[in-house]
C-alpha cells in the first residue's frame, strides 16, 4: 500500500491542526458531526426521489462511540458515504483556501483566533487524535475503502469490508499531556456536554450508548451497569419553530439557559425573513445590564448559526455598539459553515442580515415604548446609557436612529419624557427645548438657573449622567428646536424693555464689577446683573460650548491632561438687597466689595454643585462676618 502526500495547502491546514496550541480543541467533534450531518441531507434529499435508498425520515442517524479503554472516539452515520476517488480527492486535498489565506495574513498579528470561530473542517480531528480511520462505503457501491493517517507524513487508502453505506470516522485520541487532558473526550458527559454545546440543533438524532450505575435490587450497596441509547441533540430549533407554537415559558427558559440570566428577558424578538437575506433570528433584551457591561471585558454579538449549527458564539457584526445589550442568536442557510471572521466581515450577506436585525430591534423598542411603558422605562434605566453613548459616538452619524428612543426627566412630573412629547407640550411661545445638569435631579432642582425658565411655565429636562449633555450637544436640535442649557449666560427670557432696563444697570456698574472680577481673578471671566434669579443672589452661567457638568465630566476622564475650562460668568440677581449693598460698598468700602465678591463667588459654587476652590479662606471670611 502506498502512502500518499497531502496536498501542499492541506498539510500547511494539517500541520496547523497538529501543532495547534489552540485552547478550544473540542470544536473538532461539531465538525465531525457537521459533516456527518451534511452526508445524511444528501442522502436523505436523494431518498425522496430515489426509493432504492430504502431509509424513512427517522432512519438516520449518527451514532457515536466510547472506547475508553483503547482511547477512542468514533462517530458513525448512515449518509452518502464515498466512493474512493472522493476519500482521496476530499480529504487529501481540503480547499480551505479561504481560511488558509486569512491564516498567513494574520501571521503577522499574532494569536488569531481562526480555529474557534469557524470551522476548520475534518483536519480538526488531529487536534486531539495521533491518527484517524475513515471508512466509508458510497451509497450504491459495492466496495468500501479505509483512509487512514497518522498526521504529516501522509495517508493511505485501501480496500476494507463494511456493510452498510455511510462514514464512520475512529479517531485515536492523544495521550494526556501537562497542559492537555485530551482523556477528557472519553467521557461520555464531556461528549454529551460538548453535543449539547456546539451541535444541539443538528436536525438528524446524535444516539450514544450511557451507562450509568443503579443499585441492585435488594442487595445494599450493590450497583450494576445500566446501558441504555440516548438522543444527546434536541434536534429542533426553538427558533424554527412558529411563534404560536411557542410558551412564553419556553422562550424564558431558553434564554436563561443559554444566555446565562437568572432573570426572564423583558423582551422577545422572534423573526424570520426570507427574500434578500433568509435568515431566523431570536433574540432577547434583558431585564437588567450583566455585571460586566460597562467594563470593556464585555464582548457584545449574537450567536450565529448556519443552518443549525453554531459558526461564531459572539458574532459582533451582527449587532451596532448601542444595541450591544442584545443577546440572542441568528441562523441563516445563507451562510457556509467554514467562512472565516475575515470573509464574514465583507460577507454582504452578513451585513443585509445586520441592518435588517438593527431596525427590527429599533421598532420592537419603540413598540415597547408605546405600548409597554413601564417595562420600557425599565429597559432604559438599565441601558438607556448605551443609547445615549450612541447618540454621541461617531460624531452623531446614528443619532436619528436613536433620538426617538431616549428618555429624560422632566421637571414637570420627574417623570421620564421623550423629546417627541417634551416638544408636543411645548408652550406657545417657547421654541427651545431646556434642560438642565447636575448629579441628581433633587440637585438640579436647587439650581436658582431652573426658577427663572420654570416661572415662564417652560418644562426642563433634568439630566444627571456624565453622558447626558454631550449626546444633547450631538443631537443639537430636536425637530428644530435648539436644546438649550439652563446654566447658559444668554436665555433669551426677558421681554426687550426687560432687556435694556438691565443692560443699563450693567453698564452704570461697570467699574464695580471689574473690580470685583479682579478680586476674582482667574475664576470668571465676567461679573454682572442678571434678571433671571427668583430669590438667590447669585449663579454661575458659562459662556461658550463648555458647561460646568460637562467641564467636571471631561477633566474625570483617564488622561484628560490638559484641564478643559469652562468661561464663568458670575451673575447677580439684580432685584436682591445683595446688589444694592454692593453698589454702596463699591463707593466706601472696596476692601470689604472684594471680600464679598468672594464670598458670593463660593455660594454660586456650592449652589451649582462644585466644591470651593479655597475653603480655608472661605471659612475666614465668613467668621469675620460673623464677628463684625
Ligand atoms: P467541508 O465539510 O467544509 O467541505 P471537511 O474538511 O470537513 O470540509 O470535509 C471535506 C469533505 O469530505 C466534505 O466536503 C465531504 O465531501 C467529505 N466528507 C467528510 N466527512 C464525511 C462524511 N462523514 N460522509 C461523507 N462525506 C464526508
């Protein structure tokens, strides 16, 4: 018998498999039972025209086989089997050029993951085996034939005896080594565990004998092995099946199972399409955010699966950054079972599949919006952050996706209200949508800002995350009314006689303020009279594209070097007895104007939510004024 070479690409795929250092070797047997699968379709679509084949629907099967004892694994199907010339063309020469060419590619960044994420076909049995047996007998020959190899050196084929047509693959599994218990694969749990893993929804039976241990009747502490054939697969999708036909039950219990939540999913997205990308798709949106979602150790992605069987666990494609809290899987017939992470980023099925998955998941959440606002609003305290990231990330390119989708606390209720109704309620009169910041909304609302605007009877969205104000800068407008900030310097809510009646109180206390403002030094740019405080004193506006929530957000963030400042602006409420006591100190007593204008300057601090630059000196004044 002749031992023949493999074919110059297959041995580079072959070596690889020998060698591999590859954490996931069990992925071999979902590839020995894909292909055991695809021979018992083409059989199996062959007996429905051909009535020689002579098998029913429930006749096919793959059977696996434990034989621990002489280390081996053997996987058996009754499908189309191969004639000799297949044995030999199939697997001497394996054109994965596909997943060849992304290998060298990628030899330069080391460490890719290709074996794991797609399928690597029969070679992958070298991973855990020092030598592999085929033997197989087409359907409708007479003669069977064994290939055979131990690896690199090359294969033999030769003649065998086998009765029936179909494969049977016997691979001998390696010896244990320090970093591999390769024995592990003997097991008959560790088999039904990676059955149930990688090819539960494989649509034909995967039987294997169990024995388990069952006390004698009768006799204490007396057990007797009992073999019975178990199915290790479910065979059919939950996801293949019709909706109707599906308990509530039955998709939480899926979820939880697979997806690892204690909780039911708050919703369930069940769809299938045909025409242009024919693909099902189930998916989840959980009840709350797992614990690593706002960590960058969460990988977001949906499963994919070719035609029942699992190709990528975590396909990111397949999900846009703010729906990364969607978890759930797709199936597509579309897609071959050996494309690579590479060729599936430019696989344009994958992406048709993709956006169809974006917008079915954008009008489920605005349906739930609608209709199920309380679960809705749950939904968004637990990701509504990822929303608003979204908003903002990729200077706005997504924003009108998701604008319609966020929520705000509104002053009105402190109730969450979304833009379309904010501006829907909009007063006569008002054309800019206000909002204000702050750590809490009982913070905000202590913001002298918020009276002024809440006095015209105009609602303000409270907003309190970090992100908040840099996805409403993004948004800019909301049909066409600009969000403006109540901490601003210009409102724009005084009538024109207002206007100038303060314009001139300012101008007539010109000199004062720059005195004060010299007091002040760096800290504002600016002191003047405003007409917008009720009862406070004073606040702080900034001028320019910098508020103060977003100046404390930008200098938090890791590497913020370079300290981003916002131009203050100190204003006094012109109607308070505040004012008129510093007019009379301007003309006496400018020691004491300065010390003032300190002390008003830290107010306005402690009242916006910002600490006080020099609490000791703080402290000294305020105990001069109390002893005077
Ligand atoms: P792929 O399945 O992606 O084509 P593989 O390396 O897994 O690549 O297998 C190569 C070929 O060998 C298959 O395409 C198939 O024609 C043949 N083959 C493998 N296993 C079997 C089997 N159990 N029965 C019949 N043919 C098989």
């Amino acid at each position: 018998m002749r031992t023949k070479q493999f074919k110059s690409e297959s041995k580079k795929l072959l070596d690889m498999m020998i060698n591999s250092i590859y954490t996931h070797k069990e992925i071999f047997l979902r590839e020995i039972i894909s292909n055991a699968s695809d021979a018992l379709d083409k059989l199996y679509f062959l007996s429905l025209t051909d009535n020689s084949v002579g098998l029913k629907a429930d006749d096919f099967e793959i059977r696996i086989e434990l034989d621990k004892d002489n280390r081996i694994i053997k996987v058996i199907d009754n499908g189309c089997g191969m004639t000799e010339d297949e044995l030999d063309k199939n697997l001497g020469t394996i054109a994965k050029s596909g997943s060849l060419d992304f290998k060298s590619e990628n030899e330069k960044t080391e460490n890719v993951d290709i074996i794991g994420q797609f399928g690597v076909g029969f070679y992958s049995a070298f991973m855990v085996s020092d030598e592999v047996t085929v033997e197989t007998k087409a359907f409708g020959s007479e003669q069977a034939y064994r290939w055979n190899s131990t690896g690199a050196s090359g294969y033999t084929i030769e003649p065998c005896d086998k009765e029936s047509f179909g494969t049977a693959v016997t691979m001998h599994i390696k010896d244990d080594t320090d970093d591999e218990k390769y024995s592990e694969y003997l097991d008959q749990y560790k088999i039904n565990s990676l059955v149930k893993k990688y090819s539960d929804y494989i649509r034909h039976p995967i039987r294997m004998e169990f024995t388990t241990k069952e006390p004698v009747e009768g006799k204490e502490n007396e057990y007797k092995d009992v073999t019975e054939i178990r199915t290790l697969n479910s065979m059919i999708p939950l996801w293949k099946k019709g909706k109707t036909e599906i308990k509530d039950e039955e998709y939480n219990n899926f979820y939880k199972e697979k997806f690892y939540d204690y909780e039911d999913p708050a919703k369930v997205i069940h769809t299938s399409t045909e025409g242009q990308a024919t693909y099902h798709a189930l998916m989840f949106i959980p009840k709350h955010a797992p614990f690593d979602y706002y960590t960058k150790e969460y990988e977001k992605g949906l499963q994919l699966y070719s035609k029942g069987v699992l190709i990528m666990d975590k396909c990111a494609d397949l999900l846009p950054d703010y729906f990364s809290f969607v978890k759930g899987l797709v199936d597509s017939e579309d897609l071959s079972l050996n494309i690579s992470r590479e060729m599936l980023q430019h696989d344009g099925q994958l992406k048709l599949i993709a956006k169809t998955i974006e917008k079915k998941i954008k009008s489920e959440l605005e349906k739930m919006l609608k209709n199920e606002r309380e679960a809705y609003e749950e939904f968004f305290k637990a990701f509504g952050i990822q929303l608003k990231f979204g908003v903002y990330n990729g200077y706005g390119m997504n924003k009108d996706v998701l604008k319609d989708l966020l929520l705000f606390t509104s002053s009105v209720d402190k109730k969450f209200v979304t833009l379309k109704e904010y501006t829907e309620r909009m007063k006569e009169g008002q054309d800019t949508v206000y909002y204000a910041c702050g750590e809490t909304v009982e913070k905000i609302e202590m913001l002298p800002q918020c009276d002024a605007v809440k006095d015209k009877g105009f609602e303000i969205l409270y907003l309190t995350e970090n992100v908040d104000e840099f996805a409403i800068k993004m948004l800019m407008d909301y049909d066409g009314k600009k969000f403006v900030n109540v901490c601003d310097e210009d409102l724009n809510l005084d009538s024109e006689e207002e206007k100038k009646a303060l314009e001139s109180e300012n101008e007539q206390s010109k000199d004062m303020f720059e005195e004060m403002k010299k007091a002040l030094g760096e800290s504002v740019n600016a002191v003047r009279f405003t007409g917008k405080l009720k009862n406070h004193p004073v606040c702080l506006t900034s001028e320019g594209g910098i508020s103060l929530e977003m100046e404390k957000t930008l200098n938090s963030m890791p590497g913020a070097n370079e300290k981003v400042k916002a131009q203050l602006v100190l204003e006094i409420n012109a109607e308070h007895p505040v004012a008129e006591k510093l007019k009379t100190l301007y003309k006496d007593d400018k020691e004491t104007l300065n010390k003032y204008a300190k002390l008003l300057y830290a107010e306005a601090c402690l009242i916006g939510g910002r600490s006080v630059e020099d609490p000791v000196e703080h402290s000294r004044l305020i105990c001069e004024l109390m002893t005077k």
